[in-house]
C-alpha cells in the first residue's frame, strides 16, 4: 500500500512540474519557451 501511495505521489509531483512548467513558460516569451521545452 505504502509503494502505491509513494508512486501515486510522485506521479502528481512530476505532473506538477510539467504543468508549472508550462505555465511559466506560457508567461515569459516564445524563445525562453522553447529553449524550456528542448531541454
């Protein structure tokens, strides 16, 4: 139970991420968004 907990949790911890991310990236200008998105 534990295991699944801690995978569930770090799936919504990497989602999170992304969608901060791509959040941040939707503020600051095209070109810092891009160079976000290739690395």
């Amino acid at each position: 139970m534990k295991e699944n907990s801690q995978s569930a949790t770090g799936r919504i911890g990497r989602v999170g991420r992304i969608s901060g991310s791509l959040m941040v990236s939707a503020r600051l200008p095209e070109k810092r968004g891009h160079r976000l998105f290739q690395s």
